[in-house]
C-alpha cells in the first residue's frame, strides 16, 4: 500500500508539466551598486557607483554613497570631495554634513568640522556620535567649555546596542576627564578618569593623568598608587 501510494505520487509529479526556468535577471550597474553598499562591501561599491559616475549621471545620492565608501576605506580626500559635490547638488541632510564633518575632522580642519556638525544636528540628525565628533573639534581647538556638553549628550544617548559601546563611551569619558582638567576642574576630571577605568582599566595614560589630577587635589597617596600601578604596566618585562 505504501509502495502503492509513493508510485502514485511520483506519476502524478512526472504528469505535471514543467515550468519554464527564467534566467535570473542581470542587474543594472546602480543596483549593484547599491547592493555591494548595502552588503557593506566599499571597495566593489565605490567601483560600481565610480562607473555610474562616469557615464555622467550627476546624482548627489551616489556622490554621497561613493563618499561613505572611501570613509570607511579610509580614502580621506576623495571621501571628502564627494561629499562636497553632494552638497553642491543640494543634497544637504544631517547624514551628508556629519560625513564631510568627519573627514574636515580626519584633515585637522577642526573649524569646518564644527560647522558641519553643528548643520547635522539642526538638521536632526543629532545622535550620539555626532556630538562626541564635535566633542572631539571642541577639545583639539582647545574649546572645552564647549567641548563638555557634547560630550555629556554623547554619554546620554550612546547605549549598549551602539557599535563598539565600551571602547567609545571609555574615550568619551576620558576625553570629557582631559576638559575638565583643562578647566581646573579637579574634582571632576577626577570622577570622569575613574569611569573610563571602569570602561579600560588597561590604559596607561588613564592612571598617568589620574595620577596628575590627584597630586592637583593634594591626594597623595592615591596619587602615588596610580603612579605604580603606571610604573608596573609600563617597564620592560625580564
């Protein structure tokens, strides 16, 4: 009966006529491009959308997708002369403005990078890692009274779920620490090194500029036990 009933399904099977198997279609040379972006494979995108580029189809979205592809390839410059041509083209959202930020960040234009960033997040796209990279601008041009309260709404929104949550809120806190220092503000630049330990507590520096702080608040003997625990991390192993 079994036998009877697999014998039967496999007539009706070969009684069914067959479908025509369509070869898949090719795709276009945009849509390739936008695959290879979205399955994060820069190098074969910034190819793709270089050759849509070049068959002059002057479109600020795939300026602006080519300049995020040489970001992440670390190709400052032609990253950031696409971002300056979506602009040109009137492609001027928060996204585009913190990506040509970043890259006047990367070429030490502090200033412009300022003003990017500050266009981004009026433009709301006011996330955490836009005010830690203005933060960042802050704190190189030596503006720290402007550079701690974008370090402390860079510590509000970044959450767990963020890429790379330890080591970046440790930076935040430690940069945010080298303000207040900066500022005479012992005590908290105290607090703030002692949360960035508590994110990397195998960081030289931390216990070197915590060390500093403490000395500036006349604790010396915690001082001194940063100060050996530096001694220890950094003299040469026998």
């Amino acid at each position: 009966m079994f036998i009877g009933l697999f014998l039967i399904s496999t007539l009706i099977t070969f009684a069914q006529p067959r479908k025509k198997t369509s070869k898949p279609k090719s795709l276009s040379i945009e849509q390739k491009a936008d695959q290879f972006f979205r399955q994060k494979k820069w190098a074969l995108a910034a190819q793709a959308f270089t050759t849509v580029l070049q068959r002059g189809d002057k479109n600020a979205e795939y300026f602006y997708k080519r300049g995020f592809c040489y970001s992440s390839l670390a190709k400052h410059e032609p990253a950031l002369n696409d971002y300056d041509q979506a602009i040109k083209l009137n492609l001027q959202t928060g996204e585009v403005f913190f990506g040509r930020g970043i890259e006047f960040a990367n070429a030490k234009k502090h200033t412009e990078a300022v003003t990017d960033f500050d266009r981004a997040i009026a433009l709301g796209f006011a996330k955490w890692n836009v005010y830690y990279a203005r933060g960042d601008s802050h704190h190189k041009l030596k503006n720290h009274q402007a550079a701690i309260p974008d370090f402390t709404r860079a510590v509000e929104l970044i959450t767990e779920k963020d890429e790379d949550f330890y080591m970046m809120s440790f930076l935040i806190y430690q940069l945010r620490a080298d303000s207040y220092f900066e500022l005479q503000n012992y005590e908290m630049a105290l607090r703030d090194y002692g949360v960035a330990l508590e994110f990397n507590s195998d960081d030289p520096a931390l216990y070197r500029d915590r060390a500093k702080t403490l000395r500036k608040l006349n604790k010396i003997k915690e001082a001194e036990a940063d100060e050996a625990t530096l001694k220890e991390m950094t003299q040469p192993k026998q």
